[in-house]
C-alpha cells in the first residue's frame, strides 16, 4: 500500500489542533510550537504532492478511496489534478506563513489555532475530494470556524456583524449548492442505477440538457458566493476587514479559492452543458466585478477594505476566466487562484503588521512605514505588482490569458476589463506611496518598530513563490494545463 | 569564448539584473563598494555590446545573433532575442549611457544600493525591449522598466515627485492599455507571438480567425493601429500626449532624467519603426498626415514651450519634445511613401529614415549630457531657475565652454553630430511631406533661440554676485564630471565630423526591413 499522502496532509492539522486543545492554557509557546510544526509539515507534504504530480500521466493523482456510507453511495475518496494539486501548495503555504504571522496572538493562543488548524483541514479537504458529499462536509468544517474566529479574535468594532453576515451568506449559498447536489445525486441513479455522490461517477451520469441549465445556477452561485461573485460579494470585505490578521489571510487567500474551485469541480465539471448555456451571465457578472471592485478599492481609506475589495476585483477575474470555457481562459484562472492567493495572504499580513504598530488601518494616518520596515515595504511593493499584473511577477502570468481567454468569446469584454488594470495600479501605487514613502505622522513617530524574522520568513516565502513563477511560468502552468485538458473533455471540446 | 558568442545577447540583457543581484548582497553601508560594483557591472554589457557591433556582419539581411528560449509555452510566446541594425544601435546607445548615468549618480548618498539596483533592474527593461523578437517578451520588459523608473523618480526626485511619478507612471500605463488588448488580439489571431511570423501574417490577413467577428478587418486593424501608436506615442512623447515628460523629467534625480530622455524616450519612436511600420504598413500609410501633423506639433510646440520656461531642466525637458518631433517626422514620411512606386518618393524615404535612427541616437548623446550639466548647477546651487544665474562663464570657464558644445549640438550645428541627423530627415521628408517639413522649420529656428537664451541667461549677461563669493561660491566642474561627459562630447564630434560608421549599420536595417 502506497503512503496514503493526501490524506495525511488532510488530517495533519485537524489532529495537530486537537493535540494542541490538550496543552495547558498557559503553555502559550509550546501551543505555537506545536502549530508551527504541523504547518510545516503540512506545507513540505503539499510541496511532495505538487512537485511529484505526474505532468505526462496528468489525471486524478494520490487517489484512495474508501467506502463510508455504502447503502447511500458516499464515499471517502480523494485525489488531485492540475487544477487542485496548485491550491493544495497554496493552502500549505498560506497554513505555514499565517502561523508564523500569528506567532503574536497573546488572547488564548491554544484556541486560536485550534480554529484555524481545523479551518485549514477543511480547506485541504475540499481541495482534493472527489466526492460531492465529503465536498460539502469539509467545506462546511471550513467555514464554521471563520465565525468562531472572526467573532472572538476580530476586530472589535465589526466582529459580530461581520461574522453573522459572513457565515449567513455562505451557509444559505452552500445550501443552494447543496440541493443542487442532491438533485444531481437522485437524477444521476434513475439515470444510470447507481447510488453514488463520487464526482468521477457523477461525471458520466448522463444529465439531460434541461436538467444541467435548470440546476447549472443554483450550485454555481450557491458555491460562487464563498469565490465573491458580483453581486454577492458584499459579506467578503466586511468578513475581511472584520478577521484577525491570520484568519484575512485564510479568508481572503484560500477561503474565496474555495468557492470558485466548488464551482468549478461541481458546477461546471458535472454541468458541462449547463456552463456552456449560461457562461454569458457569469462572464457579464464578472466583469462587473472585476471594473466595480477595482473603483470601490479605489475610493476606500480602511487599507484592509482596499485590499478586500481588490480581492473581487481579482475573484473577478478568475470566474471571468472560467466564464470563457475555453483553454487560455481555464488556465488563467487556475493560476489567478494561486496567485491572488499568496498575493492577498502577503498583503493582509503586511496590512496586519503595520495595524499592529500603528493601530490604525486608515491611509490618510500613515506614512513613513519603509523607514522602519524596509523588509515589509518591499514585500508589499512586490505584492502590488503582482496585483497590477506587472509583467515578471505572477500576476500577469494568470491575467494574460484571462484576457487573452475572453478574447476567443467576447472582445468587447476583455476591453471593457482591462480598465480595471489601470485603476489597479492607481489605487495600489497611491497606497504603497502614502503608507510606506511619504514622512511619518507625528503621532506614530517612535512608536513603529520593525517586523520580527519570522514575519520575515512568511513574506520571503510567498514572494519567491510571486517572482518564481512570474520568471518561469513552467513552474505551474503546465500543471494547470493538464487540469484544464480534463474540463475540456467534459465540456465536449479538445 | 563560444559560450560568449552563443548568448551574446542574453548576456547582454541578464548581465545588469545579475550585478543587481551582487549588490543586493552587499552591505549597506559600503556606499563606495557598491557604487564601485555598479559601475563596473554595467561596463560589461557595454563591452559585449562593442563586440556585438564589431561582429555585426554590416551584408547579412534580418535579424542576427537569435536566440530563442522557452518561456511561456502556453500561449506559444518563447524568450527570442536578436538585433539588427535599429535594435544594435540603440543596445549600444543603452549600454553606454547607463554606466555614464551610474558615474554621474556618485554624488547619491540616500539608500545607494537601492538606487543603485534600481538603475540596472532599468537598464535591463530597457535592453530587454530593444532585443526582443517577441510580442509578448516586449510587452513584458516595455512594463518591467516602468517600475524602477517610478522609484527613481518618486524617492529621489526634487520636490514635486509624488505628483510626476504617479503621472508618468498612469500616463505610460494607461497608454499602453491599448498595446496590450492588441498584443492579446493578435495573439488569439494568430497563435503565436514571434515577431517575424506575425510580420508575414499579420499585415496580409484578411480575416480573423479565432475572434467572434463583429467589425470588418480594416477597421480592426485600424483601431489596433491606434492602439499600438497611442502606446508608443504616450512614450516619445508625441504632441498631445507630452505632458507627463516636462514633469517627470524635471523631477527625476539628473542620472534618472539622463536615462528617461537618453533611452526611455527612444522605446517609444523604436517602438514605431520595429512594430508600427512593419505590422501596419497600409495604416501607417493611410494615417502618415495626421502623423505629421502631430510630429510637427511636437516641433513647434515643444520649440516654443522650451523657449517660454524659466526652470533651467524644464527648458531642456521640452527640447526633448522638439527633437523627438522629427524621430516622428522621419518615420511619417517613411509611412507615407510605402509602395510608392514616385521614384523620388522611393529614394527620398530611406534618407528620412536613416537620419530618424541617427536622430534617436544623436538626442541620446546630447539630451544625457544637457540634463547632466544641468543637474552639475544643480547640485552646486540648488537652483534651476534661470533667473537666479547669470554671468556664470567666468567662475566656470571650464563648465562654460561645455555647456556650450552640448547646448550647439542640440541646436544643431553643423559639424557635431544634431545637424547630420536633422538635415538627413529634413531632406528625406522634404519630396514626401514638403508641407509639414516646410512648417517644421519654423520650429527649427526656435530651437535656435531656446539654445541660446539658456546659455544667454545662465553664462552671460551681468554677473550675478550671489554666486561668486562666500559660501555660495561656484566651484568648478569636477574630474568625475568632466569624465562623465568625455564620452558622450567625443561621439558628438565624431559622429558630426564622420557619421558613416554608424549610418552603416543604420542603413543596414532601413534597407533591410523597411
């Protein structure tokens, strides 16, 4: 029997984080000790996975199956593909640097990571399950704790609106999604005789065209909302300006992949037909979210608001190019999820060590922050660049062909969204001037020190992982390409 | 030694962002160690790039030394460098105006190896869109110099940067918006990025393939036409779109104006004669008046903007617009004549043509060293405004008579190296566009009287007394700064004494690829 790695890498942290719950209260260092080994551990795992994919094989890879609820047709069964195998890494990432950047949390320390490790279960859960009932159990394990953890560790002044709203949304999308889901799973067994919630099974469940464009909206949207879709996007800046620094980068880095990869793995793979029917609504719908989110970040003063919006604007552009359901487009918006992933990750934690100092997020009372923090400054700059799809970063390896997917469909489109990329660089280069160049207010003066070496590590980590694919983008688009070769088939065409 | 030969090109591209990277592993505080690594890192892409010319085979049609990498297999785009005449010529102009650059920024003590870096992470953006045979690889670095360039300006600019940074940076972006759709359209299209096939399949195709048709080809080609010219025009800059220049050129420290009208400038009118005229040549044709008339705009408007400022740098700034007018001109008229069969017209263009190519290097030459010497006063007076000088020759007999030499080979002298190039386009354009030619004149003696009221108001007249005593008193130009010059007045002589080793090589790529 081969090493059952997806599933330790699934696990590992659900079970660090019981671990953990069974220290002392007080024993806050071996509490972060303890976590900080599991995400490591987690992280080297997901690196294994990532560069040990088979590219020539291509296909669902580190696949174990076992039954679970035989009589009901749910199993255990999981495995990656090009698609999901990068947002495995992504999540390992964001797992080891949030850690690191919570390394401060002093408010029941043990709680805390407990939370997130079983958020971050969840999370690698949903990534690699090839099963739509495991799907949604994992996806519901992943985002009960964002309430828990956004509610008692958030921001004091919005936490429990914040959190409400968060968790009410999602739940009554993922509910949408759900019976969506169990639609597919009853037509699915009077279509083919057989009880089974395995996606790979649902695959070839023949569904009938009315079927797929009756129920292809429900369980996109229903999952679409957690990937921030205009117009049901409102929830995600609140929740993000709302959590803790950690929990912004979980929320704003892997959560919102989340509900575009569900949408994906469950909308378009098993709707095929249903995508191609309604790709214009998602494609007008991203589009407005890619141009709206941009100008709403450029008007906000709250720099944790900018980035949550910035963070529609570019979920934006990764249903923008799953809309496109052609190659280009589907590679693109697997490389935007890594991308806006570690990007986003980068800048909440920045955003949250510069609050930590400063205690205020508002622009117009910063200045000055790259005296002190070089280190960070430069972190956030390369940030903003892949932000702006800055050629040489990542960013503009994900957003070219977004775009240049769009083309094949929709010029005007593509021509209407790329406006957004010149209010990206506005509002990104106005903020990096003011927050980090221009003099520091009087007030802040002394009080600003420089950001620890583990804040070091965690930025350094996801900036070589911005300017190493942004160089080579061989390093993941292949991957993604194989991916996308596998919704292609489904989709009918290449 | 092969190992040189074989990647000549990408040695030169890499070799300044690998010295980057040097000196990003030095300490801090070894300002003196770090200057010292920057300037002798970027004699070495000058160095290979004198090897580059001398190997250059002067009979040899298209493109040479290729090189050609995997980059991004995907979307079909690979890493393909190589030169011809026009890309040689501006390589060498880049690579000899950085280490000149670098030497003049000896005098920056405010965060030296981020400056420093800055500078060759630029030099490589640079270089990287003069050697790119890749659409896509061009749009990439044409971006990449973007972001040091910003940085220059906003940290080490004078006292307006925030304000001129963030509007060269949103000018220069905005501007090449429409490049990057087209680039993108043409991609879709054709499948590929590489600029000799889309040279052979672009201007002859008849339809689209591959994008939902909802406009004939002509006009699509039309607006992408625009797109592309916008971009390049936002950069020269071109008459409207030159207000982001006097701005960002004066803010920028004096080695970042060097570069900025040196090099950055000449990205814009390469851009015209590598992309524009091969890919759109019935457009460029169609559309050759209204380039003219912008050229000319630039001439006459630039002549007269430089003619009314009192800011000694803004002065210089729109010389630039004035010169760069007939870059434009040049290429106007070359568009213009595009299957002609006017024998006149036929033997006229390549005339306009090779004194554009010449003119680019030429205003490299002169524009460096003018807002060199500006940034010399500068940096002794803390002043730039033109009234506050006066009567300097005296003090500064040596900075004088330097000033002078540059300032005439600006205005075009005969004998140093601004008259061949105008009066190559000049007669080139004259058959083709007589009109706009015959206007641009007028622009020509401006640049006579912009020249001299500098001088006038900074060397001559009365004396002013504040600079020649005490505390203030006017030093002279120093050892590093008359260095920094040396090169740069040589080639003005040489090139305006005997231009024909370097309209050779010109000439070479108008025959070959126009």
């Amino acid at each position: 029997m081969t090493f059952p790695i997806l599933s330790v890498i699934v696990f590992t942290p659900i079970v660090a984080g019981m671990l953990i719950l069974l220290f002392p209260e007080e024993r806050k260092d071996e509490v972060r000790v303890t976590a900080l080994a599991a995400a490591t551990f987690a992280l080297l795992l997901s690196v294994w996975v990532y560069f040990t994919y088979d590219l020539d094989a291509a296909g669902y890879q580190f696949q174990e199956a076992y039954n679970w609820l035989p009589a009901l047709g749910i199993g255990y069964h999981v495995g990656v593909d090009g698609m999901s195998a990068p947002l495995i890494l992504l999540t390992g990432v964001v797992m080891f640097t949030g850690v690191l950047i919570s390394w401060g949390i002093e408010d029941r320390p043990r709680e805390f990571f407990a939370f997130l490790f079983i958020l971050a279960s969840g999370v690698f859960g949903v990534f690699a399950s090839l099963d739509l009932f495991q799907l949604f159990f994992f996806y519901e394990i992943a985002v009960f704790p964002m309430y828990l953890l956004i509610a008692i560790w958030g921001w004091i002044r919005t936490r429990e609106y914040a959190a409400m709203k968060l968790t009410l949304y999602l739940f009554v999308g993922s509910v949408i999604a759900l019976v969506g889901a169990l639609a597919m799973y009853w037509t699915a067994y009077q279509n083919t005789g057989v009880l089974s919630f395995d996606m790979l099974q649902l695959e070839q469940a023949n569904f009938s065209e009315q079927f797929q464009a009756a129920w292809f909206l429900p369980v996109f949207f229903g999952f679409a909302v957690l990937g921030g879709i205009w117009p049901f996007h409102n929830w995600s800046p609140d929740g993000h300006v709302a959590a803790p620094t950690a929990v912004s980068m979980f929320h704003a880095g892997v959560l919102m992949k989340l509900g575009a990869f569900a949408a994906l793995r469950v909308g378009i793979m098993l709707l095929p037909q249903g995508a191609q029917h309604w790709s214009w609504l998602i494609m007008t719908c991203a589009a407005i979210a890619v141009v709206y989110g941009a100008f709403i970040a450029f008007m906000q003063e709250d720099m944790k608001y900018m980035i949550g919006f910035s963070s529609v604007s570019h979920m934006g552009l990764v249903m923008l190019g799953l809309s496109t359901l052609n190659k280009t487009g589907l590679t693109g918006a697997g490389v935007q999820m890594f991308s806006h992933g570690v990007m986003t990750a980068l800048f909440f934690a920045v955003t949250g060590m510069i609050y930590d100092r400063a205690h205020t997020r508002q622009i117009p009372e910063l200045g000055g922050m790259n005296t002190v923090m070089p280190f960070a400054g430069i972190g956030f700059i390369i940030g903003g660049l892949v932000s702006m799809g800055m050629p040489g970063f990542s960013g503009f390896i994900a957003e070219f062909p977004i775009f240049m997917g769009v083309w094949y469909v929709q010029p005007w489109v593509a021509i209407v969204a790329s406006i957004s990329i010149i209010i990206t660089a506005a509002y990104i280069m106005r903020n990096i001037r003011d927050v980090f160049f221009r003099p520091m207010p009087e007030n802040l003066e002394g009080h600003i020190t420089d950001v620890n070496v583990l804040d070091k590590i965690a930025i350094l980590t996801v900036c070589l992982f911005m300017i190493g694919i942004g160089l080579f983008p061989s390093l993941m688009v292949p991957m993604v390409q194989t991916g996308v070769d596998n919704i292609l088939r489904l989709l009918g065409g290449a | 030694m092969d190992f040189i030969n074989d990647h000549l090109l990408s040695l030169i591209l890499f070799l300044p962002a690998l010295t980057a990277l040097v000196i990003f592993f030095l300490p801090q505080d070894e300002v003196k160690l770090i200057r010292w690594t920057a300037l002798i890192g970027s004699l070495f892409p000058l160095a290979l790039s004198l090897l580059l010319w001398t190997r250059f085979n002067l009979n040899g049609f298209g493109f040479q030394f290729q090189e050609q990498y995997k980059w991004y297999e995907a979307l079909h785009s690979t890493l393909h460098l190589g030169v011809d005449g026009l890309s040689l010529t501006m390589v060498l102009l880049t690579t000899l105006l950085t280490p000149l650059a670098i030497l003049a920024s000896f005098g920056i003590t405010d965060r030296v190896k981020a400056y420093m870096m800055l500078f060759l992470f630029l030099e490589m953006g640079m270089l990287g869109v003069f050697l790119a045979l890749d659409l896509l690889i061009f749009f990439v670095f044409w971006e990449l110099g973007l972001v040091p360039m910003y940085f220059l300006i906003n940290q080490w600019g004078s006292a307006n940067r925030n304000y001129a940074s963030l509007k060269f940076m949103i000018y220069t972006m905005g501007g090449s918006l429409g490049l990057l759709l087209a680039i993108q359209m043409l991609g879709v299209a054709f499948g590929t990025y590489d600029l000799p096939r889309l040279y052979e399949l672009w201007p002859t195709a008849s339809a689209l393939n591959n994008i939902p048709a909802w406009l004939p080809i002509e006009k699509v080609k039309t607006i992408a036409f625009w797109a592309f010219v916008v971009a390049f025009a936002v950069k020269v800059p071109v008459w409207p779109f030159h207000t982001w220049l006097p701005d960002a050129h004066t803010e920028a420290p004096t080695a970042g104006s060097m570069i900025l009208a040196g090099v950055l400038l000449k990205l814009g009118a390469y851009g015209f004669l590598r992309l524009v005229l091969p890919l759109y040549p019935e457009q460029a044709q169609t559309f050759a008046g209204a380039l003219a008339f912008l050229a000319t705009a630039a001439i006459i408007f630039g002549a007269f903007g430089s003619y009314g400022q009192t800011d000694f740098k803004r002065l210089v700034a729109y010389s630039s617009v004035n010169h760069m007018g007939f870059v434009v001109l040049g290429i106007a008229a070359a568009a213009a004549a595009y299957g002609s069969s006017n024998e006149v017209w036929k033997a006229s263009y390549p005339i306009a043509l090779n004194g554009a190519i010449l003119q680019m290097f030429n205003h490299g030459l002169s524009a460096a060293g003018m807002f060199f010497l500006v940034g010399v006063i500068y940096e002794r007076t803390h002043t730039r405004n033109l009234n506050d000088f006066g009567g300097l020759f005296p003090l500064v007999p040596v900075y004088g008579g330097i000033l002078i030499f540059t300032s005439m080979a600006s205005l075009g002298l005969p004998g140093l190296n601004g008259f061949v190039s105008e009066f190559l386009v000049v007669r080139g354009s004259w058959p083709i566009l007589t009109l706009y030619t015959a206007i641009s004149m007028i622009g020509l003696l401006f640049t006579g009287a912009y020249i001299l009221k500098g001088i006038k108001q900074v060397l001559h007249g009365p004396m002013n007394e504040h600079w020649a005593h005490g505390e203030h008193k006017l030093t002279e130009i120093n050892a590093r700064e008359i260095l920094v010059m040396a090169p740069l007045m040589a080639l003005i002589l040489w090139i305006g004494v005997w231009p024909v080793w370097i309209l050779d090589v010109i000439n070479r790529a108008v025959l070959a690829s126009f």
